[in-house]
C-alpha cells in the first residue's frame, strides 16, 4: 500500500463513501489510481472497531505527496467522518467526500426502512447501534462535495433527469456526475469544517437553496407555522397521509418542531421515505422553570418558535401538505387553553430521555 516510517507535513485525503459496496469500491480504486494516492479500501478499515480512527490511525504513514483515498464501509455516517477528521491534531486534512449511488436503485433506496448495525466495544461492554439505510443514504448525499451516479444507462432520459435533480435537491453545493468508466478528479482546494451547510433542508430553511438541475417533477419548499403540534394528529398525518403518497413523494424532510406535549423543548424532525424520527434538540430552560412552578402565562413562550420545516420530493401538492400540516397544529381555542390542557393530548411518540418529566 505504500505506507512507510516517515511521515509527511500534510496529507490531503479523500474519503468515499455510499450504499453500494461493489461500485463505491471500484470508483475509490480508479479515484485512487488516476490521482496517484495511496488507496484504503472499507474492506481494510472495516475491520477495526471504527474505520474512521483506523483511517486517520494509517493516513499519516503514507508515503504518497498526493495524499490518500478512504473508502469507508456503508454504515459510516459521513458527519462523523468530518468531525473526526476536524478533530485530529496532526496535519491530516479532510479535502473531499465523493459519494457513489446507484441511479437505478437510488429512489428505492432512499425508501427502504431497513436498518443496519454498528457494534462498538467500549470499557463496560459492547454497545450495538442501528442506523436506518435510508438516512444514511440520504445524509451521504447531502455532505458529499461530488455525487457519482453509477448504473444510470438503464434509466430512460425523463427517469434520470428526475433523479439527477432530486440529487441536486438533496444536495445542492455538490458537483453531480455521471459514471462514464473514468474518473474526474474532485476539487481539492477547500478543506472540510467541521461546521456544515451543505444539505439541501438546510438551504431551504435558509432561503438560499438553488439547486444546479431542475426537473418538474422535483420540488423542495418551506413550511412555517408558530403553533404547537398536536402530537396524535401528527401521527395520523404522518402515517395515513403522507406516507401513502397523498401529496406526492416527500422523500426528504427536516427542520425544527414544538410538540403542544412537550412544551419548551425543540425537536429535531429528521425525515426520510419510511424512516422518522423527532429528537429534543434544544429546551427552553426558563420555560421549563415556569412549568415547574405553576406558571399560567408561560404559554406565551412557547410560541416564539414553531415548526420550521423544509420538504423536499417528487410531485409534490406544496399547497395541500402545509394545508394538512396547519391542521395538525393546535387551534385558536386549543393554544388559548395552555399547557396543561395540552399535557392530556395523547402522546404516541417515544419520550425524551431527561425530560419526560416534562412532557408527560
């Protein structure tokens, strides 16, 4: 593999990643040839507890000027890629995320509700983590500087516009190409924060999202409303109108949300094809100290921030979605009655670990 005793000042490494283990592999060795860098297969890394630290354990005994091409096993989340690689003290820098996927498979893949594992051996045991294929899919899409699209020549020319354009969506500061045989070498110049914008969600909800290709069919739009969530209302949305396809494809969704149950805590909505989850993600404290004392005004508070959410899909009805998504939202007469009217609202979604107490 070229690796030598000396090591270099700095080495400008390349990580690959993608659902598609052969492709993802054969795309990281010619990425690996064509640019003259040392190549770490998944197979490699994968062996190790965790990939990301074998690979930054590796990189810096390279020999190559160039620098290094890490093809990363499935379930690495490239998030944690980039953080890792922020994080590391020696001059190992993070130039570029390739992403491989497979143009043929891509919409079915953003759709599956499978999971898959990740086992890591800490000092008081063995922690296993699930991760859903379809958020991983879609998060590697949304953090990669270049998109590879293999297997796209089966795809007729309205099919791969489409998906060309739901990538672009997805990910709109990425270079999207499509897999001749060949590689193009990414552009290296800019080294990776640790602090990201690149989604598409995100631009959305930062009224900055322009993505490179457009296709009729592909749309992305935000939704804003002040009122809580009515949690079981929620639900039965989620479940038995969206999901069946009634607005149209969302395939992905994301932002902030307050559910009327659990006042005083932000979630994190994280959507994608079947896969949902609704995280806290930030609690208003002195709120929360209002609620333990009694507070019958503390309502007021809990308004200053909604539902921000950006969706983004395949022939999707804008108008009909925010319009069902304005009825699950509490009343007029449902927020005048404050928060402890809403704490009986019945709650189908799982608690929040530390603030149950909260939201009960």
């Amino acid at each position: 593999m070229g690796l030598t005793r000396g090591i270099v000042d700095e080495i400008n490494v390349l990580a690959v990643v993608g659902s598609c283990a052969p492709e993802r592999f054969r795309h990281a060795a010619r990425l690996a040839s064509a640019a003259g860098r040392v190549f770490f297969p998944a197979q490699r890394l994968g062996l190790a507890a965790d990939p990301i630290q074998e690979a930054l354990a590796l990189i810096p005994w390279t020999d190559r000027p160039a620098g290094a091409v890490c093809e990363f096993p499935t379930a690495t989340h490239p998030t944690e890629i980039i953080g890792a690689f922020a994080d590391e003290p020696t001059r190992v820098s993070l130039r570029g995320i390739v992403c491989v996927a497979d143009a043929m498979h891509l919409l079915s893949d953003l759709q599956r509700d499978q999971y898959l594992t990740r086992t890591e051996v800490l000092p008081d045991g063995v922690v296993t983590e699930y991760r859903a294929q379809a958020m991983l899919t879609v998060t590697q899409l949304e953090f990669a500087s270049m998109v590879v699209l293999v297997n796209w020549e089966g795809l007729s020319t309205p099919d791969l516009s489409t998906v060309m354009a739901l990538v672009s969506h997805l990910s709109p500061q990425a270079r999207l190409r499509l897999d001749h045989g060949g590689v193009e070498l990414p552009d290296t110049r800019q080294q990776y924060e640790a602090s990201q914008d690149r989604p598409g969600w995100v631009s959305i909800l930062n009224g900055e999202h322009d993505p490179h290709m457009t296709d009729l069919r592909v749309t992305g739009f935000r939704y804003e409303q002040l009122k809580p969530l009515h949690p079981e209302r929620l639900q039965v949305l989620l479940n038995e109108r969206i999901a069946p396809g009634e607005f149209g494809t969302v395939v992905r969704s994301a932002g902030m949300c307050r559910l009327a149950t659990r006042p005083g805590v932000v979630g994190e909505w994280e959507h994608v094809g079947q896969v949902f989850s609704l995280e806290p993600l930030e609690a208003d404290v002195a709120m929360l100290a209002d609620l333990d004392e009694g507070s019958q005004d503390s309502g007021r508070d809990i308004l200053a921030l909604g539902q921000d959410l950006a969706f983004i899909g395949l022939d999707l009805d804008a108008t009909a979605l925010s319009e069902a998504l304005d009825d699950a939202a509490l009343s007029d007469d449902e927020v005048a009655a404050g928060p402890a009217a809403w704490a009986q609202y019945h709650d189908p979604f799982p608690a929040w670990q530390g603030i149950a107490e909260h939201s009960e």
